[in-house]
C-alpha cells in the first residue's frame, strides 16, 4: 500500500515537477547581451583577418558565427570610444576629449546604455577598465550598472594578482587579471541565468604595461617577435581564451540562442604592427587608428559568416542593442547613432550612405580651447584627413592603405567634407563654447581625489610626463599646489587625508578650502621602493610604490562650489587626497 501510495504520488507530482523545471529553463523574456571590448587591440590582432603568426581560434570562430561589420569605426583612444559607446552620443558632445586630467570623465546626466536596459528589466555588470570617471556619479555603479568589478582608471599597473575594486571594495585577486575579470563576468551571467542581463566586459588586454603570462611571451618570443610585441600578442592570445570561455559558460547555461555576443575594440594598435597594411595606429585619425573589428553573434536571428561593408561607427552600438531587444530609446538628449539592425538582418539596401566623423587625442587643461584638428571625415568611399597641417584626402576604393592624397585632384570634394567635419564640430562642442572647463567632482561620504585630475600651478609638477593615473604631484617650490574644483550639495565636515611619501621632515602639508585651512607637519621619512613588477618591457608609465596615508584634519564644507587647494614642502609626493564625510556621534 505504501509503496502504491508513493508511486501515485510521484504520478501526481510528475506534470508539475515537469512544469518547474520548464520554467527554470525558459529563457529570458529579452535578449541577454555580452558585450566585449579589447584595449589597444588593432583589427590585425588575429588570424581570421590575416594575422598568420596570432593564434586566436576563439575569434575566429566568433567571426564565422557572427555578422562582420568590416568598415566599423571608433575614435583614437580609449575614454572617447568607451564614451560614445555606451551613451550614443559622439564624446565631444560629453567633453570627453583624452585620456587624462578629468578629460575623459563622462559627466552623471549622461544616460548610458546600462541605464537604458536596467530601466527595462536588466541586471546589469561592468567587469574591466571602465576609464569614464574615478568619482560617483560617472562611476560605472553611478552609470547605471548593478555590479562593477575591475578598476576605473585608464591603465592598471600590474596584471598578476592584482588589487581590484568590487562594489566599491578594493582586495587582492589571485591570478591574471584577464583571467580574473573573465571569472567574475562568468559568475555573473550564472547568477542571472533566470533573467535579461547585459554583461559589459571592457578588458585591459592588450593595453601597457607589457605584462603577459610566460608561456605565451615565450612563444612569440620564439617566432621571432620582439619583446613588445611578444607581450602584445601574449596578451591577445590569452584574451582570446578568455573569449572563449565566456562564450563556453554562455553555451553551458543553454543560453545561446537567447543571448547577443559583441565583440570589438577601442582603438587603433599600440605599436606598429601588422594590421592589413593600413596607414597609423592608435592615436592616428587615418584608418588604422580607427577601423576596429567588430563581430555581432545572435544564433537563428543574424546569419552567420556575414561581411557587411557598409560604414558604422561606435555610436551606433547604442541604439542597434536597444532596437534588437525591443527596448524603447529613452527620452533622453538625442542619440548620434543610428540602428544597425536592418543592416545586420541583411536589409542593405535600406541602409542610408552617411559620412562620419571623429578627432583625434587631445591634452589640455582648465580654459584651453578644444582644437580642430587633427580631425577627419570618412565617407562610404573616401577618407578626408587634416592633420594640423594640411587637408588630404585619400580614396579607399583604389588605395586602401592611404597612401596616395588625391587632394589636388578633387578639390570639390575636400571642400565638401571639410566643411561636413566643421560643421559636425561645431556642433558637438556647441555646448562647451568650444573650451575645456575644469570638471567638478561632486563629493559623496568618501571621495578619492586623484593628482591626475587636479590642476597644478605655482611649479607644481607630475613625476611622469604626461599625468596618467597612479601618477603624482612634487612640489619644488613654495608657491606649489595642485587644487580641484568641487561641488558640495549639502555642507558638511570632512576628514582630510593625503596619500604620501616623504624624503625629508619638518615641513607641512597644508589644505584649504578659501581662508579654511587644516595642516599637519611632516614628521615622519616615508619614503617606499618601487613595488618589483613582472614588466616584459620597460613601463612608459610611471613605477608602482605605495603611497602612505596621513590624516591632517577637518575642514567644514558649505554648500556650493569650491576649489580644494593642497600644498606640500619639497621632499613631498602627494598621489591623491581622501575626503571621509565625519558622522556626528
């Protein structure tokens, strides 16, 4: 009887055992998307596009899932391409104009693709180099994505077993770090099985320092290449991996058919190497500075082994993702970008002949002026070019490594374009007057402000050339200080702490907000070794060492805007000021 009891029992249970188990199973009411982006990475960087000393079977076996966009365009550095990707909307229009000094900081109104589709349903998560804003709100957590695993700057200055942020976390992960940013986009597509999820994976790969597991640099090492690119394409071939077992865990969770793969890069190569004959590399507004690949997988929706020809650009991304997955553009500032979609889905001739624009890395700082040029236009057929110097233009059609200028020739046409870019320019800087205004920082309960993204004055001067991150401040002279531009929504008190090292005692560390001043004297020789790392070639970079935190006060903060000015004795380094809200006990 028991037995007879248990059996009709499991009979019963059975339809809806079945049942649940259907629905744990049934895919996502939207698209899933994952969205990968190489740094530094050149459209020669793997074998599918003629590379025949790069092994990267993942990618060559994404390319003949997927739909090639073959003429896919980004700007000429990272922050720019990040930027226009993930709003829609050329970044001169953001003010996002280089790589450094609060230049490359996509401001918090801006409303990205990750807000769009969180608005939709979407768990969402950046793991990588985010390199679009240090401090909330242009954090990728103040952008619009649930989870963030990786580092915000622009370079990371050691790959094994590095310190990265997790939610606003900073601790040591074993391994390399394309390994360990794969790993953590891996566990969060796990936990969103169930759900749409958007899943943005900006790795560093193959950004400097050259820094790369060692079987692989030996390999290339042994056919023949250099050290640098050795570790460029050590770097590569390991992403390739990590490609692959992203795309393994998406086929393992049975979400292939329901999930839209993108692959792509930032820029141009970072040294002069193979990318299929094409003239300049990253930095360079000619097409190997620019022309990026660009594969988009979506099993049973988009043919695969599809080489569309026709010209796109970074901007593009946006509305294309949107439009696939049946999300409304948002009621936001208007989008530069147009969707893709019918040209993906095989409708080219619906496909309208469009010209597009971009500039080239610009420096500046506080008030200077956003230049022109070097600048282009780059139509179906021809490219226009000015680099500062000259307009040129090459035809693509005949001479694809722009090698020959036919500007003499067509005059016409360079008029034409040239006067598209100026007009295009114009615009996109309208809302800027065309000037670089400093970039404010809005304080939280505990903000991070980096030398880099301060103004120096008074013979303050970066220990690297160029201020990139990790870089820092010394002071040879009394009247140095370096000083950033803040905006406090509510008063409040803060907590003052410098990240320090000193060669010499005695002198002060003073910090000031208008006649507020707090200051602490330098009482204590800190002065660390650069921390040993596994660098395959000298770093252009500036060394990696720990800089010591030192407390020197509190300062009342009204509300409004505010220019925090530090000074320093000389013997002093500063690499960055923390301001730690105080709680009134």
């Amino acid at each position: 009887m028991k037995h007879t009891l248990t059996l009709l029992t499991a009979l019963l249970l059975a339809p809806l055992a079945a049942l649940n188990a259907a629905q744990a199973s049934k895919p996502a009411s939207k698209p899933n998307i994952l969205l990968i982006l190489a740094d530094d990475m050149g459209w020669g960087d793997m074998r599918c596009h003629g590379n025949d000393k790069i092994d990267t079977p993942a990618l060559d076996r994404l390319k003949t899932q997927s739909v090639e966009l073959d003429h896919f365009y980004v700007s000429p550095a990272c922050s720019p391409t990040r930027a226009s990707l993930l709003s829609g909307r050329h970044h001169l229009r953001l003010r996002v104009i280089s790589t450094t000094g609060g230049l490359e900081v996509m401001h918090g109104e801006e409303f990205t693709i990750a807000e769009a589709l969180k608005s939709a349903g979407y768990a969402t998560g950046c793991f990588g180099k985010w390199h679009n804003g240090s401090n909330h709100p242009s954090t990728a957590r103040g952008q619009g994505f649930d989870e963030f695993f990786g580092f915000s700057g622009g370079f990371f200055p050691n790959y094994f077993d590095p310190d990265l942020e997790h939610d606003g976390v900073t601790a040591q992960r074993k391994g390399f770090i394309t390994d360990v940013l794969a790993d953590a986009a891996m566990s969060f597509i796990e936990t969103n099985k169930s759900r749409s999820f958007f899943c943005y994976v900006p790795f560093n790969a193959c950004h400097s320092p050259m820094q790369a597991p060692a079987d692989l640099f030996a390999k290339y090492g042994q056919r023949g290449f250099k050290a640098m690119d050795a570790a460029i394409y050590a770097m590569v071939e390991n992403l390739d991996g990590n490609v692959g077992r992203l795309l393994a865990k998406v086929d393992a969770l049975g979400l292939t058919q329901n999930t839209i793969v993108i692959f792509a890069s930032d820029n141009g190569p970072n040294t002069k190497r193979f990318n299929g004959g094409m003239r300049g590399i990253k930095g360079s507004v000619f097409e190997g500075g620019m022309r990026a690949p660009f594969f988009i997988r979506w099993p049973g929706k988009l043919e695969a082994g599809k080489l569309a020809g026709q010209v796109a650009q970074h901007v593009d991304v946006y509305p294309t993702l949107l439009d696939l997955v049946g999300v409304p553009l948002p009621k936001s500032e208007p989008l530069d970008g147009i969707s893709l979609a019918s040209l993906l889905r095989g409708k080219s001739d619906l496909w309208p002949q469009r010209t597009i624009f971009d500039v080239g890395g610009h420096g500046g700082r506080d008030g200077a002026l956003i230049p022109a040029y070097s600048g282009t236009a780059r139509s179906a057929t021809h490219r226009w070019v000015h680099d500062g110097k000259e307009a040129m233009l090459f035809d693509l059609r005949a001479d694809p490594g722009e090698t020959t200028n036919v500007a003499a020739q067509q005059p016409e046409l360079v008029a034409r374009l040239q006067q598209a870019y100026l007009d295009w320019f114009h615009a996109a800087t309208a809302s800027t007057s065309g000037k670089i205004e400093r970039f404010r920082i809005a304080l939280t309960e505990g903000t991070v402000l980096l030398v880099p993204d301060a103004a120096l004055s008074g013979g303050a001067r970066f220990f690297g050339k160029y201020g990139w991150d990790y870089d820092w401040a010394t002071f040879p002279t009394p009247t140095a200080t370096v000083s950033w531009s803040l905006t406090m929504p509510h008063a409040g008190r803060y907590e003052v702490t410098v990240l320090h090292t000193a060669k010499t005692t005695g002198g002060e560390i003073k910090a000031s907000i208008g006649d507020h001043t707090v200051q602490r004297t330098v009482t204590t020789v800190y002065d660390p070794p650069e921390i040993p790392r596994r660098d395959l070639v000298r770093r252009w970079e500036v060394p990696d060492k720990v800089f010591q935190p030192l407390t020197i006060g509190s300062l009342t903060i009204p509300a409004g805007q505010h220019d925090l000015q530090v000074a320093a004795p000389s013997g002093v380094e500063v690499q960055a000021v923390r301001l730690t809200r105080c709680i009134a006990k």
